[in-house]
C-alpha cells in the first residue's frame, strides 16, 4: 500500500524561482521531476533546506534553457551532469538523468540517460529514490520507497553487496540514515555492511569524516554507533572507537539532553576516542585546524575554576565540552557571554607603574582576581587595580 498519495504542498514548494525554474526545463512536459531529500523530507513533515531537481534534458541543454529563462547556471559538476540554478535567489542542484557505466567504490563514470526508472536505479536507498512532478505533486516510486518511508526502514536499492561495491562510502550512509530516519534495522542491509566494511578503507579520510561527523548529530546515533562499534565497522579505519567510547558517548548524549545543549559532533567524536587518542584520530580524518584543536581541548579535565572562569579562559564552547565529557555541571554557560576586562594596561600606568613587565604581571594578577570574584563591575575592579598597583609599587621600592 502506497502511504503517500502526493507530495506535500510544503512551503519549500513556493519559494522564489521554482516556478520559472520548472518551467525552463518543461515540469509540464514531463521533462523534470523533483527528486531526492527534498521529496524524502516532505513526506516525512521535515523541514528541507536542499532541493534537487532530475532532467531528462543534457547538461547543454539545461544550461542554455536556464539562461534564455534568466537563470543563473553555474556548473559545478557539468561531468557528471549537475548544474547548480540560481533562480531569484533559490538555489537548486539540478542534474540530468543517469546510468552508471563503471564504478571503483570511490568514483563513478557515468552516461547521461532519458529513462527516469533507470536514474532511481542508481541511487543508494529506497527512500531516496522517490521522485515528484513539480506541478501535479504525483509521486514515482520504482522500488518500494514509499513503503519504506512509511515503516522508517532504511533499505538498498536491489542488491546490498552491489551497491556497496559501487560506493563504499554507502556503508556510513546506511548506519548515518538509520541514525536519522530508521526503526528496525534492514537485516540484509546490515549484514552487507558488516561483511564490506574493510571496503572503508579505500575511501578518503574527508569523506568519512563528513559522514562520521553527521552521524554522531543524528536522533539516534548512540544506539546505532553502539551497533556499529559492536559488529566492527569502524574497526578498518578508526579502530580507537572501542566499547569504552561508546559507553561515554551514551553519558555525553545523557548530560546534553539534561542540560538542553545540542549535541555537537565534535564533542561526541571527543566522547568516542580516547584523549590520548584525539589527536591521531583529527590527523588521520584531516580535519580542520580549528576542529582539530577542539577535539584534543575536549578531553582536558576542568579543574576546580567555576564553569564561567573556565568558559572565560577557555572559551565557552571548549568550556562546555570539556565539562559534559567530565560530567560537569554546563548550564552556568548557557546564554553566557565572555565578558570583557574592564581595565587596560594604561590605567595601570596612571597608578603609577612603569609600562613594560610590571604592568603586564599587575594586570594579570587584577584580572586572576576579578575572574575569582566571578567578574564584578568596573567600579570593584578599579578597587583590584588600586590594590595592586599598591602592592606592585611597594614590592619595586624594597626590591
């Protein structure tokens, strides 16, 4: 039984440009189709935020009907086939329907094709399969998506293994799209992915990355990374992931909910790997510096500061991460705003200190005081400068 029988009018549908959009490449005639998430999201009452639109007509063409229509066509991946429009300020990945002629696991050649069934045939998962006609709403559906949808079953398009074997990268995608949309696990599908997962290694550490980093943000990403530390997928390529990590993953997750913070996928990779492992695992999945720096911080015990003297040293996301993981209290940082020292060096100069040395150590020991004091007004930290400048001036005469 088909669950759906159109697609939603959700408000995505009325945004600026999609109508002279679907109009330049003939919705009406047939010749365009929406495609993907967009329709996946819909049907499911999620908010969407990309929108792909299939084609029958080739890469050429679609570029010379979106800009004798006024569109804005940049091609950004025109090899493949997707031209990305620009239509009133509406962005949209278009791209011509396709067949895969030779796939390696990593990277696909590909032949552009008018035949809609043979287009769903090479995508990964049933539900990502489900095409919709731009003006009528009417739903396309080759191969049970809709059904699937309905059950919250994530499930490869025919053969497991075969798909797989086209892009390894699909293995982190069934367990990152079973962590967002799934119920019970697709047997087959997991057994595929469990015998393939060495496949993982022939894949960038970028692109593994970007999934493993989705993942850990998704609904259910502890009960199904559990799942996949358990049956070894993550064994080939970031065998510090252990039944530990995950343990502290399930804690973390715990305290994020209770203190209202949305999870973050840095802080929950910190969880998984263990702190003398953080900075191998950002190396070898080569993520940014800034991630990087984050991952390793994340794992250093808080002290005994107060949250906000550790949110003003640190920085308050560091801060909030490094207390989750220790199963601190965060909450004093939420809609909490680093302030700012009231008081420069020059006033110290005013009180009488030379500028150099003297002032920098003086300032220091002004604002050590004023983060312990929990960060009073100006007024009080006028009162910490004049006691230590004091201070200061005495220690110069009887040195």
């Amino acid at each position: 039984m088909i669950p759906f029988p159109t697609l939603p009018d959700a408000a995505w549908r009325h945004r600026a440009g999609l109508d002279r959009l679907t109009g330049a490449l003939d919705a009406g005639g047939g010749a365009a189709r929406w495609v993907g998430g967009a329709v996946r999201d819909s049907l499911l009452g999620l908010p969407v935020a990309d929108i792909d639109l299939a084609t029958r007509f080739a890469p050429a063409e679609v570029v010379h009907r979106l800009e004798a229509a006024g569109i804005k066509a940049i091609p950004t991946g025109i090899a493949h086939g997707t031209i990305t429009a620009v239509s009133e300020g509406t962005v949209v990945e278009v791209t011509t329907l396709r067949r895969d002629v030779a796939t390696d696991g990593r990277h696909a050649v590909v032949a552009f094709s008018d035949d809609w069934r043979e287009d769903a045939a090479r995508r990964d998962f049933t539900m990502n399969a489900l095409y919709a006609d731009p003006l009528t709403g009417e739903l396309f559906d080759w191969f049970g998506g809709l059904d699937d949808l309905a059950a919250r079953r994530v499930r490869f398009i025919g053969d497991p293994y075969r798909r797989i074997a086209e892009d390894h990268l699909r293995i982190l995608r069934f367990f990152r799209f079973h962590a967002r949309f799934g119920d019970a696990i697709d047997g087959e599908g997991l057994e595929a992915c469990v015998a393939r997962a060495n496949d993982l290694m022939a894949l960038s550490r970028e692109r593994i990355a970007a999934e493993l980093l989705k993942l850990l943000v998704a609904p259910g990403a502890v009960p199904v990374v559990t799942l996949m530390q358990a049956r070894g997928i993550f064994r080939p390529v970031l065998p510090e992931i252990d039944a530990a990590g995950v343990a502290r993953l399930a804690a973390l997750a715990g305290r994020e909910a209770a203190a209202g913070i949305a999870p973050a996928a840095i802080r929950r990779l910190a969880a998984l790997v263990a702190p003398e492992a953080a900075e191998a695992v950002g190396a070898r999945l080569k993520l940014s510096n800034a991630d990087r720096k984050r991952l390793i911080q994340a794992g250093i015990a808080p002290g005994d500061e107060s949250p906000r003297a550790l949110g003003y040293r640190a920085g308050v996301e560091s801060a909030v991460d490094r207390l989750l993981l220790a199963g601190a209290d965060p909450r004093p940082l939420i809609d909490w705003e680093r302030p700012t020292l009231p008081i420069g060096g020059g006033a110290l100069v005013a009180r009488g200190l030379e500028k150099g040395p003297d002032v920098a150590r003086t300032l220091r020991r002004v604002e050590d005081r004023w983060i312990a004091e929990g960060f009073p007004d100006a007024s009080r930290v006028a009162e910490l400068a004049d006691d230590e400048a004091a201070q200061a001036l005495r220690s110069r005469r009887n040195a």
